[in-house]
C-alpha cells in the first residue's frame, strides 16, 4: 500500500533528516544526499529535460514528488552546469517541510547554491559539523554568504559558541573588502535616496551589527580580535562595540513571542536602558562626524536613529548642519517618510542630504516624544 503522504516531499524526509542510519551531520558528500536517486531513470529524464527547457525547473517544483525533487537537487549539484545551478536551488528549498533539511544544498560546490542552504537555515542551531561548514563558506569570497552566516550565527542561542562565532566573524571582517564582489553597489540599506553603496562595506554592517548582538558575546571578546584594527575595520568594530554594550538593542525580535516579551521589555525600562554605555555611544558620534566612509556614517546613524537620547543632540545637530553627503530621493521610498520634502516630487533635479535629514528627524523625535521607552 502507498503512504498518501508519498507526494508530500518525502523526499526531503528519507534523504536529508540527520540521522545516524541515514546521513551523518558531517557528511558532506553530494552523493550521501542524493542517495538512491543518483541512477534513477526517471530522475535522469527530468535531469535531460530541464538541461533542453528553461521552464522545466517550474515544473518540477510544482509537481513535488520524491523524483521531482530529486531531480532539482542534482541539478543545483551542478549536472547540468553551474549556470541552473542557483535557481534550481530555489525552486528545491521552496518545497521543504523543515529548514534542517537544507543542509543538503551546502554539499554543493556553487556558493550561490550554499548561500541558499545557509539562508534557509537561518533559526535552526548550530552543531559543530555546520558551524564546521560555515567556517569553511566565510574564507570564500563572495561578500552575501558572509552576510547570510553572520545572521545564521545572529540566530543560534547558544553561547558555548559564542567565542567561536567572535573568531570566526572577525576573521571573515578582516577580508571582507578583498571579496571579488566587494565594490558591487547596492542600494542603502535605508532605501531612500538614489546612491548605492559598496556591497563589501554593507557586508561589514550586518556581520558587525550581528556579532554584538549574538548571544554571550561580549565587549572584550569583539576587542580581542578586532581592537588592534585601524580604519574601516576599526568603525565597524566600534558598531560592533555600540551593538554589545546596549542592552536595549541585544533584545531578540526574531519570532512573535520574542517581539511581544521585547515590547514587554522596552516597556518596562528608562532611557538608561537604551542609553546603553556612553563610552561606545560617543564613540559612534566620532564616527558619524569624522568617518570617511559613507557607508559607516551609515551605520552610525541607524543604530542612533533606534532609539535617539538627549546625549544624541550635538552630534545630530552638526550632522544636520555639516554632512557632506548629496544624492536624489527615490520615489515613493522618500516621499512616504514623515518629514519629507514633498516640493522635490517630480523634479528630475531634485536632491536632498539624506544623513542630514534623518540627523532632524532624530532631533524632532527627541524633543517631541513622550511615550514609554523614550525620553521624559
């Protein structure tokens, strides 16, 4: 008799469920994943079909049978080339029915097919054979894996592994800007205004922003592989610093629980509470005021503009006279924001001074809020 449960992906159950009688949570052999199906005749034919029709990858992923799946996963192997690689990848993952599972697509040798596994096992924790993976993943150099491990790590709870996570980070920031994407532009994290930023500095904000924020970190663990930085490292380490030293901004908001027991939280504390340590705040003014590079004024900013203090006012008083910083606004991104200039829409010459903008912002919140969890 057929299970009814047959087309319900059960390939992603037999191949992939991490058990010592079926695959081994170090083994990283395609083939271990693959399994039976590496000779099945019908897999082969959807294999040869897809490699002729570019919508085949569609079809397989509607029709979500063992074979079918199968199929896709050796192809985001590379069986047809690495150019089907990625989006069989996707169409593959998007039928799982538990993120574990994913750890069959960093078998494979396509980073962009890893940066999927990765991603879809955002949440799941960390044991030592994948943080053994992730280790490996952060020397290659593509700056969005690194991205995508920093948030992995962001999400594991335990702090056994805090000081592991700390070095492995660290190192991955060291040579973040020598990745072969690094000078890639991409648009501001704040979605605003028309300049793109270089993706290896945006790469540097998230892992520095992910690593004071994981759980058992500490100050002296981020100086002990960061103080002796200079540079852009060196204002991303303090990010890093701002993240560990604030107990506000280290509350968890990934789940529905963890938002409610965060507004719980927020709630019931002062503005010492999100003032966080002086001595890395002013530290992150320094960097907003005198930094270079854009993309950590950035950064400074953003994690500022959270939660503005009165401690706050002189710097964003200068950025609001002084920064430097030109660009277009995008429509409808700025034109939504409270406080925008709606005389610029339609302008094909319109410009505005986005650092500067948020800097006002920030002091109107300051001098007008008066709600719980702000200023008084």
């Amino acid at each position: 008799m057929k299970l009814p449960g047959r087309n319900i992906f059960a390939l992603t159950v037999c191949l992939l469920a991490c058990s010592p009688a079926r695959v081994r949570c170090d083994d990283w052999s395609t083939v271990t994943f693959v399994g039976k199906w590496a000779s099945d005749l019908n897999v082969r034919r959807h294999v040869a079909i897809a490699q002729t029709n570019m919508l085949y990858l569609d079809v397989l992923a509607n029709m979500r049978t063992e074979e079918s799946q199968a199929a896709l996963l050796r192809i985001a192997y590379g069986e047809i080339g690495d150019w089907r690689a990625p989006q069989a990848a996707g169409k593959w993952s998007q039928n799982l029915i538990s993120p574990v599972n994913a750890r069959a697509l960093l078998a494979a040798r396509n980073l962009d097919v890893q940066k999927e596994g990765f991603r879809k096992l955002s949440g799941h924790p960390l044991d030592n054979a994948l943080l053994a993976k992730a280790s490996q993943a952060l020397t290659n150099d593509l700056v969005q894996i690194r991205e995508i491990i920093a948030r992995l790590f962001l999400s594991d709870t335990n702090v056994a592994l805090a000081e592991e996570k700390v070095r492995l980070i660290s190192r991955s920031m060291k040579t973040t800007l020598a990745c072969r994407d690094a000078g890639r532009l991409e648009r501001s994290m704040e979605n605003f205004c028309e300049d793109g930023l270089p993706a290896g500095e945006v790469a540097l904000w998230v892992q520095a922003g992910s690593l004071g924020k994981m759980e058992g970190v500490t100050v002296g663990m981020i100086r002990e592989h960061l103080g002796s930085e200079t540079g852009v490292l060196h204002e991303f380490e303090i990010l890093a610093i701002a993240y560990a030293s604030n107990p506000a901004a280290r509350v968890r908001h990934a789940t529905l629980a963890e938002r409610q027991l965060a507004q719980a939280i927020y709630a019931t504390n002062g503005p010492a509470f999100f003032l966080g340590d002086i001595a890395a705040r002013k530290q992150l003014h320094g960097v907003l005021r005198n930094s270079e590079i854009l993309t950590a004024r950035f950064a400074a900013m953003s994690f500022l503009s959270w939660r503005p203090q009165r401690e706050d006012i002189p710097v964003f008083e200068w950025v609001a006279a002084n920064d430097s910083f030109i660009s277009k606004p995008v429509d409808p991104d700025y034109f939504q924001m409270a406080g925008a200039d709606q005389g610029l829409r339609g302008k094909k010459d319109a410009t505005t001074y986005p650092l500067r903008f948020m800097a006002e912002q920030n002091l109107k919140r300051i001098r007008e809020e008066v709600s719980p969890g702000y200023l008084h």
